[in-house]
C-alpha cells in the first residue's frame, strides 16, 4: 500500500532540482574563485567596488519610486474598481488585469519602439513609465481585492458614527487595506530591484540596474563574482519580504 | 397639527429595486422616547425602512420628517441617529475604548471630555474592564455590548438596531433583551428595533409594527398585537394560533368549526363569512362532557415545560391546537369550552380569486399572463373582463409543466380541516387555494383552472 505522504515524493524531487540546487549553486560559486577554491573575494570586492554600490544604490531608489508611483496610481484605480457606484462591471477590471497575459519583455520592446518613433529621449524618464506600466496590476490586484471583499457596513458604521465620506476613507477604509497594500508592495518592489530587461530596452542601456551587472557578469562567464551579487540580493530581498511578512501577520490579525 | 410627542414621521414610504417593491406606502409615527419594533419575516422590508431612516439607503417615494422636517436629502453622518448593526461591525484595527471613542474624536471634543465620556458608556454596558482588548478577541455578547456603547456615547436623539440579538444564542439573547429594556427605560431615547423574532418584539417594545411583503400589516402595542390580530398574516405569525373559517351570524354571534359560539364583536353585518383567531391557550379543556360547547378526541399531547400542547379532532372534524397545564390521554373524549372575548374575529380580505383579463376569443381569456380557456363567451374579444375563481377549484400540479401558469407556495395557513395557500405565479399573481393536500412552503407548482369554474363578468369600465 502507498503511504499518502509518498505522494508528495515528485514535488520534492522538483523543489532539490529546480529551486534547492540552484541556490546552493549559487552560494558555492559566490565563495569560489575562477579555480574552484575557496574565497571571501567575491564579496568584499562588491562592498568595495564604487560602481557596484552606486547601482545596487540606484536600483533600490528606481525600485522605491517606481513602487511608490505603483501605489499612487493603483490604490485609487482599485477604490474606483472596487466600488459598484463607479464600476458595475467585471470587464473594467479584467481590462486592467489584461495586460498581463502579454509577456512583459514583448510590452516592453513595444513600448521602447513606441518612444523611439515619437523621438522620445531614453532615460529615467522612460525607465520608471516602463516599469510602473509592467508592474501595476501587480499593485492593482491585490488592493482590489482586499478592497471588494472589505464588509461595507465598516465604512456605514464610519459614517453612522458621524464621519464624513473623507474622514470615513482615512479613518476606516484605508487603515483596513493596508494588507492589500503590503502584499501590492512585496510584488512590486522585490521584482523591480532585479530588473535588467527594462532598463535596458527603455534607456538604450544608459541606466545600469542590480539585475544588469548580473547579467552582464554571468555574460561575460563571470560566474563567481555574478554569483556573488546575487546571493547579495537575494539576503536583501529575503531581509524585506520576512520584514513585510511580519507587517502583514499583525494585519490580518486585525482583519478576523 | 403636528403632534408635540412625535419625533419621526415617515409618510408614504415606498422603494423598488428595478421592478421589485421591497415597500409599498409605508406610514407611521415614532413618538420620543419609544421603544418601537418593526417585526416581520426576512424580505418584508423592516431592514430597508431602518436603513432609509438611517439615511443609508434613499427612498424612491415618501418622506421621513424629523421633528417636522424632511430629512430625505441629509447624508448619515449629518442624522443625529446611531445605529447598532446586525453583525456589530466594530472596526477590528481599533481597540475597544478607540471604536467607542471613534464618534466622539470626530467631534473634536477634548480629550478629558471624550474619556470621561467612553468610560461612562463602557460602563453603562459592563465592560469597563475591556478597554484595551481587541475587538475580535470578544465573545458575540461583549461585541454587542461594545456596538451599544459605541452607539449610545454620542448621544443621539434615536438608537436604530438591525436585529442586534440575531446572532446571539438563546440564553444569551434573553439577558440582553433585559438588558435592552432597562437601558432604553435609564437613557430615555427612543429606540428603533428590528427583528424577526416575534417573542423579542413582544418582550421589548412599547409600539409593535408588523410588517410583510412591504406592507405594514398592524401597529399596536404588544397586548393589542398578540389579542386582537387585524388579518390572518398577523394572527399566524405572532404566537401559536387556530385561524378558522366562519360566519358572522349577526352581532355577536359567530358560526365556526359548525358550532354556533357568543362573541364580543359586532358590526360585521349578517351572515358575513370571517376569519375567526382563538390562541391555543384560550381553549379550555375537561374530561367531563357537560357544560362544554363541543366535544373532540385527543389526537396528541405534548409536554413543552409550563404547558402541554394538544391537537384534538372536533365532533365536526375540525382540528385545533390546545394548550393546558395538564395532559389528557391521547385518545379520549374531551369537552371543550371558548369564553366571547377570547373569540377574535378579523374581518376577510376576500372570498374568491378575482383576476383582471381580456377575452381572446369564445373560448379563451387571457388572465395570470397566460390563456385559460373558458366556458363559450358572447362578449367580443379585446373586451376587459373581470374573472373569478373560488379559492377550492384552482387545481395544483407537482409539475410546474403540467400547469397553465407556474408559480411557487408562498404562505400556508392551516384552517382546522383545510389548507389555505398563497400561490406566488411567476408574474407576480397572488392565487389563493383551499386544498386538503399538504404543501411545503417554496413548491413549485403547476395551476390549472378548469373551465367551467371561471366566472367572467365584464368591466364596466
């Protein structure tokens, strides 16, 4: 007889290959040099390398603004989507949604096409066009939702209460579609620190990105060093999202 | 004119939603300080009257005067009312003492003020010890009491509650009911109350008004409600009730179960069929024959704590329902005796089915939205016609297919020997049916209408 918790066996098998393995690659090679032995290298040559700092620096503020321009965009596109006075339909928000089952890097390329036909000049500019236009039904779809399911009689009682549509939206609403939010951030931001196919394509590779010189050592075989930034971002990235995690616990603590 | 004592008038109140009138000219006044319920089924619209008071939802026609003014156009926040919900909704990222202070800090009252304030309504509902818990760290009863004072510390000229015990569980619910009541009578406010639950509705209120389908069906305190139900709606769904065809021999005299009986009522004229109410406990039951108005046989007993309840088939086949503190044997012969006044007689909304239609041709007519054929006719076609259809010739099919029209069983009311159904047509007819056959609310049905038992008349106009 099989045991149920044999089933799980192929999903394990692929989680050692495609995500267990490949991490470990990573942190061997990041401790490696080019002959295979150990070293510290790699690492201390980033924090000592001005140009790396300078982009890793670089990338953190596009990924800061461009999350920031997310929210300043979708989180009033979500209230509007999520409230049947203003939208009485699904299609709207499939609408929003629908740009995402295009692949981004064949938005992007259009888009990069789209400014070089109207003569645009390439550079930050564009950059951070390019990113919010990929990156906000990420922050989109989250606030929505938390937004539709949010019970209504939260923000009457608001208003029973004596608060004006205003004073309801900041008092009420809002506080409760900070999970929505978190989670909006969490998708946006961690993903725009490794970008390199936007920058490229929409600044004719004049802004550099984190996600660029990693690709750009990985490119050049190398491997070691390439590694070695990776592994630095992924601690980053892994530092923020436990952080946000956190964030988002004491929420939805709040939210049952 | 304007009566001093009156805080809320609502007048001709009516709202649709599309097609559908949730309420249809709905009037009445609320006097200051009253403890008034607005009772009835789920859908008959005592939810929706609540919330146009509360200004949540506007009305399509009618208006609701406060103190003499119309207050149609004014947002909630500007309406000196609160309101305790049907689920609470305290907001779960603020504490207890903050949800309560919630109004109070949007006035931009001074802090002292606002927590002297909270803790005196804390108090007022016994959880001053609760301050700083989390909202949803509460039990429902807790949550409730919070919501209250959460209502009550911004002190408004009309508490509105949605079913504010619902949720709660039967012991629990009747703590809160006294609870209620001793607050409304310490504060002195007048109180909105909506539930379904009728026994709530008797226990708290001063004013009762029974509402269905849109419609309000009776207002009156709750010993008026409970004796002198105005139609067979009221009378079935307040308490436990033996609703019985009869005739209105002449004043004060009245012929049902075919046993001629001495009431108080006078002014229905002779011989005029009614609907005739007698509770359950106002039977009064012997094992000893003589002196009493009719026999029956006891068909069961039941005992229900203070009470048994009885059904008994009377000498003309009859059955009602008897409630006395002591048990009689199932099986034996018992007399029966109903005093004049606990005899209540409700005049009938009607004798028959009477449709509007138009003549299709000699043998068809046109009602319910369907054709029905009919009896040969010389009346040309296109002409108005009113029919009539005697509640026991409409013929119910289990198939809605194998009908005319379909439609669905919307109210049953037992009549002693008989059912009395209201069928719902998929136009949005009411048909009334007297059969012997058992329904359950919510069949659908198939209705037939045999030809020779549609009765045309023209209109005259």
């Amino acid at each position: 007889m099989i045991k149920r918790s044999n089933w799980s066996i192929p999903y394990f098998i692929f989680l050692i290959l495609f995500v267990v393995m490949p991490l470990v690659l990573v942190a061997v090679f990041a401790f490696q040099d080019g002959s295979g032995r150990f070293t510290l290298a790699n690492i201390t040559r980033f924090f000592t390398d001005k140009d790396a700092l300078a982009t890793f620096a670089l990338s953190i503020e596009i990924a800061i603004e461009n999350t920031a321009l997310c929210i300043l965009i979708g989180y009033p596109v979500a209230w509007i989507l999520s409230n049947k006075k203003y939208n009485h339909s699904t299609v709207t928000i499939i609408l929003f949604i629908l740009p995402m089952w295009i692949n981004a890097l064949m938005r992007t390329l259009a888009t990069a096409e789209l400014f070089n036909m109207l003569d645009f000049n390439l550079g930050k500019g564009t950059l951070l066009y390019g990113m919010v236009y990929d990156y906000l039904p990420f922050m989109i779809y989250p606030i929505y939702n938390i937004l539709n399911k949010m019970d209504k009689s939260y923000a009457e009682a608001a208003e029973d209460l004596g608060a004006n549509p205003w004073q309801v939206f900041w008092k009420v609403t809002f506080p409760l579609s900070i999970p929505g939010v978190a989670s909006g951030i969490l998708m946006v931001f961690m993903p725009t620190v490794s970008t390199f196919a936007i920058s490229e394509f929409l600044t004719n590779g004049k802004i550099k990105l984190f996600g660029t010189i990693i690709q750009e050592n990985i490119n050049s075989s190398m491997w070691n060093y390439g590694a070695a930034l990776s592994l630095v971002m992924l601690i980053i990235i892994g530092i923020t999202t436990l952080f946000s995690h956190k964030e988002e616990e004491n929420m939805e603590e709040g939210l049952i | 004119m304007a009566n001093q004592d009156v805080i809320i008038d609502i007048r001709h109140l009516s709202k649709s939603y599309g097609d559908k009138k949730v309420l249809d000219d709905i009037n009445f006044q609320i006097r200051k300080g009253e403890f008034i319920t607005l009772l009835g089924p789920s859908g008959c619209g005592k939810t929706t009257t609540l919330r146009i008071i509360a200004g949540f939802v506007e009305a399509s026609d009618g208006e609701v005067l406060l103190e003499g003014s119309d207050i149609s156009g004014i947002p909630p926040y500007k309406r000196p009312f609160n309101t305790v919900f049907q689920r609470y909704a305290l907001f779960p990222h603020l504490d207890v003492y903050d949800n309560v202070a919630f109004g109070l800090k949007l006035r931009n009252l001074p802090e002292e003020r606002i927590d002297q304030l909270v803790r005196r309504a804390l108090k007022l509902v016994s959880m001053s010890d609760y301050e700083s818990r989390d909202v949803d760290s509460l039990s429902g009863g807790q949550q409730q009491r919070v919501a209250i004072a959460r209502a009550l510390v911004n002190k408004p000229q009309v508490l509105l509650l949605d079913e504010p015990l619902a949720a709660l569980d039967l012991k629990m619910r009747k703590d809160m009911q006294m609870e209620l009541k001793e607050m409304h009578e310490k504060i002195g406010i007048t109180f909105i109350y909506v539930t379904h639950d009728q026994e709530e509705a008797l226990t708290l209120s001063d004013t009762i008004v029974v509402m269905n389908e849109g419609r309000i069906q009776q207002i009156g305190t709750p010993t008026e409600i409970y004796n002198e139900p105005q139609n067979e709606f009221v009378a079935d769904f307040i308490g436990e009730s033996n609703i019985l065809n009869g005739t209105m021999v002449c004043d004060r005299k009245v012929n049902f179960i075919e046993h001629e009986f001495e009431c108080v009522d006078e002014g229905f004229g002779e011989n005029t069929p009614v609907d005739v109410v007698i509770r359950p406990e106002d039977i009064y039951i012997m094992s000893k024959l003589e002196g009493a108005q009719f026999t029956a046989t006891v068909k069961s007993c039941t005992f229900k704590g203070v009470h048994y309840q009885m059904f008994v088939d009377t000498d003309k086949g009859y059955e009602l329902m008897v409630q006395d503190y002591n048990a009689f044997e199932v099986g034996s012969t018992v007399g029966l005796f109903i005093k004049p006044f606990d005899i209540q007689v409700m005049r009938k909304p009607r004798t028959c089915n009477s449709f509007e239609g138009e003549i299709i041709d000699s043998t068809h007519v046109w009602i319910l939205g369907e054709s029905f054929e009919c009896r040969e006719t010389s009346l040309e076609p296109g002409t108005k016609v009113k029919v009539d259809v005697e509640f026991d010739k409409i013929d119910l099919q289990d198939h809605q297919e194998e009908g005319t029209v379909d439609g669905e069983v919307h109210f049953i009311l037992y009549k002693g020997n008989h059912y009395h159904l209201t069928i719902l047509t998929a136009h949005g007819d009411h048909i009334y049916v007297d059969t012997q056959d058992i329904w359950d609310k919510g069949d659908l049905v198939g209705i037939n209408i045999a030809p020779e038992d549609l009765i045309i008349t023209e209109c005259n106009d």
